[in-house]
C-alpha cells in the first residue's frame, strides 16, 4: 500500500545529527539515570512514557523490556526517539539541569532500545478479538496511526484512507532527514500495520472519491487525522515566480525525490517557526552556501526551538529579524526579493527597504487549514481553524473524534501520538458500551 | 593549621616503609620488574607473591562485579601462589632490592612442613627479603591441600606454623589472616601466641562473583564448570576495616596490623588507619587501574594529614578505635532529623520514595513544589535519604533536642535510665 521511494533522494545526503548509541555506551548513560520518583520527564512526555523503568531495563541489558515500556506508551516511539524535541520536553524536565550536569539523554537511550527491537522484529502486541465494529481514521500520519493501533488491540477493525500514495504523514514527508529519513518512518509504518487488521487505502481523497456521509453510514466511529493544508502565500508580487515555493511542499519533494540544488546559491527562507528553521538547515546541509532566514518578529518571539536556532547558526544560517518580503523578482524566475524592516509593533519603518538576492524562496509562514472540508457538518466546529475537540479527542458529533495536527496546528510528532491513541480510548469506550461521550 | 609537611614513613611490626602504600601479594607482584615499576610509580613496599612449591593455574582467573555500570566494584579470583620457580622469584627480589634498597619487600610464603619453612625462609632472607608474610588465608586451591586459609581458620595450627617461622626467621614475621572465620580475634591472638610481628588483614572472602546465566556455570570459568574464588575489591572494603577494627580494639592483641581489603584510594586508606592500620595493601584498584593510582594516594593522604594537623602515620593509627564501640553504649537519646536544603534541592524525590517504600513514610510531596517536607514528628533519623540524595549536602541530618539526658541499653538496663519516646514506631 506504500508506494515504493526511490533510493537516491536529496534527503540521503544527511547524517544524523544526533548519533545513535553503542550498547555499552547506553548501559553507562542509562546508569546515570537517578530513578526519579513521580519523574519529571514522565509528565513532560505527552504520551508520559515510563522514562525511568525504561532506562533502567537498559541499565540491566533487558533491552526486551525497555522497548515494551517505551511502546507499550508509545506505539511511535522509535520515531520520537528522533524527531522528539526532547530539549524542550524530557530532556530539559531532567533533574540534572538542576545541577548543572548533563541532563540524562533520554532520546538517543529511547532510540537505542526501539532499533534494538526493530532489528531483532520483537512484536509485543497482538490485535484483540474481532468486536464486529468498524473505524475509519482519515489521514495516515502519526495520529492515526497512533489510533489504529491502539483500535487494533481492542479488536476493532481499521480503515484508514490517505489521499497522497505515501503513508505516515509527516513523520514520512516532512521529518528534518538528519533527525530520520522516509525510508525509517516507512519501517515504522510496516512495523505498526503489523498487528494486522488495518485497511490503509491510499489516493483516496475524502470529499472527492468517499464523502462525510459514506463515512458515517459505513462506520461506527471516525477518526480525523488529517493534519494541516497546504502552505500558507504572503500574496505579495512576484509569488508565483519560478524558485518560490511553500516550505512544507519543498522539504516533501526532497525527503521523497531528488532536486537539482546546483544552481542556487543563494536561499530565503521566510518565517520564524520549526519549519522555516528545519528548511534553512535542511538547504545549509544540502549544500547552498549563503541561506537566510527572514522573520517578522524579534527573536524572543520566533515560535521556532531556540536549540534548533543555535543549531542554524552555527551551520552557517544568516537571520534577518523583524523583516519581511514585500515583492519578489527577476527574469523568468526568482533573483531579488525586496524587504521591509519593522518596529517592535510590527509595523514597516519608513525607508527601511532593501534588496537581497536569492535563487530559491521556500514560504515557511504556516499552513491552510482544512475547515473547507468539513463545511456544513454539524457537529465538527473549528475554533481559530482548528477541530475543536474535548479532552477525550471527541469532536461534539456523534462517533466522530480527532486528533493531531488538525486539532493543535501543528505540534509534534509526540501530541499527535497522544492524541491518536487517546480518542482509541474514547472511541473503545463508547463502542464497548462502557461509556458515551456526549 | 599547623604547616609542617606531614612524614608518611611508617613501620608495621619492625617493618619500615616510606609510605604507607604496600603492594599486596598478588599478581601486581608477581615479578620483579613490576615491582620495581611499582616503586618508581611511588609505592611504599610490596609484599612479594607468596613463594611455595610451584603450582598450575587454570583459565579463566578472574571475575569481575559489576554494580549499576562500576565494573570491578567487587572482583575475585581462582589464582594460586606464584608459578614461577623459586629460583628466579628469589634472584628477582634480589635484584629488587638491589635497585630499591628503602622500599621494604615482604615476602609471602605458603608451604607445609616445617623443614620447608625453614628452607624457604632462610632463602628469602638471603635474598633480601626485609620481612615474611605467611599466607594463612588463600581461600581456594591451597587449602584443599592443607594450606593457606586451612591454617588460618585453625588457631592452633596457625600458632603453631607462625612458632615455626618466627624460630627460624631474622626479619620480622607478619601473619595474613583469612576473613573466612565467624570472628576474627582468636585467630589473631593465635598469631601472637605464635610470636607473629604483625598481622595482615583480610585476605579474599570465599565467594561466587557471578553465574554465566545462558552457560549454567559459575564464574570464572573453566570449561565447563567454576569454583569459589576469593572475593575482593572496593566492596569487601566494610568488612575489612570490621575485621581491622576487631583486632585493633581487642585489647589482649596489640600488634601491628597491615590493612588489606578494597582500599582503592587515600580515604580508603586513611579509614584502615584510624581503624589501627600502620600500612595498607592493595591489589583490586592496581589490577584494575595499575600502580598510577598510588600517585593519588599519597597526595590525598597527605593532604589529609595537612588538614588535620597529623605529622606522622603513627598519630593517626587506631585513631578512631576508641569510638567503636558495641551497640548497647550507644546513646539511645541522641536524635536527629533530616532538613532538605530547599535551595540546593533538584526535585528528584528519591528520598520520597526511599523514606516511603524503605524507611519510615515521614518525606511527602508537596502540592506547588518538587522540593518534599519532612515530616520530623515521624523521622526517626535513619539517614536513607541522605544517602540516597544525589546532591552533596542537600540533606543533613540534624542533631535535635529533646531534653532526655544520654542514656544508652546498658544504661537501661542496668540502671533503669529513662529513654525518649519512640518514633516511627506504631
């Protein structure tokens, strides 16, 4: 059901850029861990994996024991062993910051004992007896994912329907290749479908070849998964110039094929979030020479990680702080892009224009949402753009439940994770007659 | 503070040394040409691999423990007394001494009849040798043939061996006990009464370190099958200095003693002093780190004695004798509590769960904070929390008052003397 990647990508030129570590290099770092009680990285952990158990199984070599903990929480948790933000998370809960020694690293212990399983194929779980019900989960990123699974192991039947022709969401087309490259989250994928009983069906796109209704009159509960739209345009003049292209789309086309980067010298990258700071890395490690970043807002504001920042720098990125792109231009495509400098007010300061010149412009300035998609029905109300859900993950119509980025505007791999596997609960919930959510 | 350079010379039983810092007899001086390395790295003396009839070891020897990622925490090992022939062993401490002539070497000794006592004593002196060490505790491969601990665990046997060495010896005689006894004191009194110098304590501690769990076998292993080995290493190092301190404060004994057991740095040896120690043995830390760690200790042990104010090892030896004491003097109405040091406090609360789960249910979490109280109507003063803390001086335990004059068991007992109430006890 994975359409196949072509193994010569623009993504394969990456290295990990945190390494992975060796068994006895674990066993010593998994010994450093104090045992925390009631530990503070459990609850800065979304899907609150036993950090401390999971450690000291590694601690004892029973790596067996360690992965379960770890997926038993978290059926992702070999992907957010990479992708996590484990400096703003785990890590940065871990008490020795507090004492000023290195904070134990919890992602690259996570990592090695989730490859240890994958490479020995443990299975640790096993579908639960057939229940008769039927969900649909509607994309095929990490939360549903997440959700099938968890659906799996309670006995009910999954379909999830993907409208791209490859699965795992983001975790597949929109990962930092030097956190993990497509090739690894597909692994994770096979590994999660393997508990059998999940219909993923791809180039479907609900609206156009199944509608809302289909969905509900052959289902007995719905999960959305369907994470954010397309990017976002400043609509300014010269957008649609050869060379300005939306971030997300761009970084997609090079995890999954191969772009020809050997004329462009020099790139913009525009925005201050995750994704603007993953594209100037991703072009730096990909070999563009001179690559800035152009944000609106001071630094203190940018909504993207301070550590993925000082990682930018220090690969060479270039910062314009409180600036934006007023028009773009050249011959038949992108040379210059014309600048504004702002106030703290964000508002543009009189004769502040400049020029710099780029051969590639990739928009990093957010994602459309995807209200369109349920307009009219009753029931799956958005707030800000985004499903607006209860704790539960249930939407406020009946059967339907959401989660992930179309629920948080896009947080990490992690929320979604949670998420997914949160509404399994409450769908189980309702289809097992324990409970009704309303 | 006084500033006068502290001397380390020291002497156990006639034996003088420059340091304190004596290799034990074990494969860190198995030859010559380590022990001379030894002496240029700093050591003291050495006590010669036990000389005796030459014998076959096995492969493998050793066994590591490792404890929570420390390996060699505890170690032990199936190897006999040296397999070198008597010949070269005597030619190189000969040399030895030669090339080193202020570094003491004991030799150690391990043989059955008296006539071999005599013999190999006397050649030991010829060559050199400024002190014997009759090995009386080797607890594998030698006692199954009536040596080594067989002798240490008998004290007539032992008294009567030391009678015979000490007849026929013109150096001074130390006698190496064995830990494998219930109680230590008779087998040194034995010694003396065999006119022993000094004594050496504690030879390795019957043991199996480990079990190949996949194999079935014990570790070391031979083929396919183990034995016990002699156990050693920093964590034997509570039950030595027990052994040491028996000895010391047993006041019909009154020799020197050498100290031997998991001394792996200058506090380890600074402890073996206060507890009656003139000298102190190590093999496990050299074995695992070799004879650079002597370097350490011997800058620790002197920059202890700058801040204290000790000039001579003598001032120190036996130092803390006089405070151990038996349980039924100890003060029954000395209390303490733990206090948490809010300020240095990471929030980790292994002290809730030690308190909780190990001792007295007195350390809660507290709502708004990771910082956890302690509830000190409840805390009996165990000290599980400071022990656990892994910040330094986070948590003290603090002397309180509570108004009841020192009163110990015995005092009770015999004199009706009135006690605190209790804590933590319902």
């Amino acid at each position: 059901m994975n359409a196949p990647l072509p193994t010569n990508r623009s993504e394969t030129a990456f290295e990990d850029f945190k390494l992975p570590l060796l068994r006895d290099a674990a066993i010593v770092e998994a010994n450093r861990c104090l045992f925390c009680h009631d530990a503070p990285c459990i609850k800065a952990c979304p899907t609150a994996i036993d950090i401390p158990q999971f450690i000291r199984k590694i601690a004892t070599d029973n790596i067996r024991g360690s992965a379960k903990t770890i997926f038993e929480a978290n059926i992702l948790g070999m992907s957010c062993a990479r992708v996590c933000p484990v400096e703003v998370l785990c890590v940065g809960s871990c008490v020795y910051n507090d004492l000023e020694q290195p904070p134990i690293a919890i992602g690259r212990l996570q990592r090695f004992a989730t490859d240890v399983a994958y490479e020995q194929g443990w299975k640790f779980f096993q579908a639960g007896a057939d229940t008769g019900k039927r969900v649909a989960l509607i994309g095929a990123g990490p939360a549903s994912l997440a959700a099938a699974h968890e659906l799996r192991r309670f006995g009910h039947a999954c379909t999830i329907f993907e409208k791209r022709t490859t699965v795992g969401g983001l975790n597949s087309a929109g990962v930092a290749p030097y956190k993990m490259k497509a090739d690894r989250a597909m692994n994770e994928v096979d590994w999660i479908l393997s508990i059998g009983g999940i219909d993923v069906r791809t180039g479907i796109t609900i609206g156009e070849h199944i509608s809302l209704a289909d969905l509900e009159r052959d289902f007995d509960a719905v999960f959305i998964g369907v994470g954010l739209g397309v990017d976002s345009t400043l609509g300014a003049p010269g957008e649609s110039l050869e060379g300005v292209h939306g971030a997300v789309e761009w970084i997609e086309r090079m995890k999954l094929g191969m772009l020809d980067l050997s004329k462009i010298g020099r790139a913009m990258v525009i925005g201050g979030g995750n994704t603007a700071l993953d594209a100037v890395r991703e072009l730096r490690g990909l070999g563009v020479a001179n690559v800035t970043m152009l944000y609106r807002g001071r630094r203190e504001v940018m909504s993207g990680y301070v550590h993925e920042l000082a990682a930018a720098q220090s690969e060479g990125v270039a910062v314009e702080w409180q600036s934006v792109a007023t028009a773009f231009a050249g011959e038949g495509r992108v040379q210059r892009v014309s600048c504004l400098r702002l106030d703290d007010a964000k508002r543009p300061i009189a004769g502040s224009a400049f020029t710099l010149e780029a051969d590639l412009v990739l928009m990093a300035i957010g994602q459309s949402k995807l209200n369109a998609m349920f307009a009219g029905f009753h029931g799956v109300e958005f707030d800000h753009g985004q499903i607006r859900v209860n704790h539960h993950g249930f939407t406020g119509r009946k059967g339907w439940y959401a989660g992930g980025d179309c629920t948080n505007d896009g947080k990490e791999v992690v929320n979604a994770a949670a998420e997914g596997k949160r509404a399994a609960h409450a769908i189980d919930a309702v289809l097992s007659g324990a409970h009704h959510h309303a | 503070m006084p500033n006068l350079r502290p001397s380390l010379a020291t002497n156990t039983g006639g034996i003088a040394s420059p340091n304190p810092f004596w290799l034990a007899s074990a494969p860190p001086a198995n030859s010559g040409r380590q022990i001379q390395r030894a002496f240029e790295a700093g050591w003291g003396g050495a006590v010669w691999k036990t000389l005796g009839v030459p014998i076959q070891n096995v492969s493998s020897r050793f066994g590591g423990h490792t404890i929570h990622g420390v390996r060699g925490a505890g170690f032990t090992n199936i190897e006999l007394i040296t397999d070198r022939s008597l010949e070269v062993n005597l030619r190189e401490i000969t040399e030895t001494k030669r090339l080193f002539p202020k570094n003491p070497i004991i030799v150690s000794l391990m043989v059955e009849t008296e006539s071999q006592w005599r013999e190999i004593i006397a050649q030991s002196i010829d060559a050199g040798a400024d002190g014997l060490e009759l090995n009386f505790g080797c607890p594998h491969g030698m006692c199954e043939r009536g040596m080594g601990s067989a002798v240490g665990q008998e004290p007539a046997v032992n008294e009567r061996i030391t009678g015979w060495a000490v007849k026929y010896s013109t150096v001074p005689v130390l006698v190496k006990l064995t830990p494998n006894v219930s109680n230590i004191v008779p087998h040194g009194l034995a010694a003396k009464r065999g006119g022993a110098h000094g004594v050496s304590l504690i030879n390795t501690i019957k043991s199996i370190v480990s079990v190949d769990i996949d194999r079935f076998v014990p570790e070391p292993r031979v083929a396919t099958k183990s034995t016990n080995g002699g156990y050693c290493g920093s964590a034997v190092k509570p039950i030595a200095l027990h052994m040491v301190a028996s000895l010391a404060r047993e006041k019909d004994f009154g020799l020197p003693i050498s100290g031997i057991g998991g001394v792996s740095n200058w506090r380890d040896a600074v402890e073996f002093i206060l507890l009656g120690s003139s000298t102190v043995q190590v093999c496990t830390e050299v074995m695992l780190r070799g004879y650079g760690v002597v370097e350490d200790m011997i800058d620790g042990l002197e920059e202890y004695m700058r801040t204290h104010g000790f000039t001579s090892i003598a001032q120190m030896v036996g130092k803390a004798i006089p405070n151990f004491s038996e349980w039924g003097d100890l003060d029954l109405n000395y209390e303490t509590v733990a206090k948490i040091d809010a300020d240095k406090c990471i929030g980790c609360q292994l002290c809730v769960a030690a308190c909780h789960d190990g001792a007295h249910q007195c350390i809660h979490p507290q709502e708004n904070t990771r910082v956890p109280r302690i509830d000190e109507s409840e805390c009996v003063g165990c000290n599980l929390c400071q022990i656990v803390c892994p910040v330094t001086n986070c948590i003290e335990m603090v002397q309180v008052s509570n108004g009841h004059a020192p009163a110990s068991w015995n005092d009770f007992a015999t004199q009706g003397a009135p006690l605190r109430p209790k804590k933590g006890a319902h």
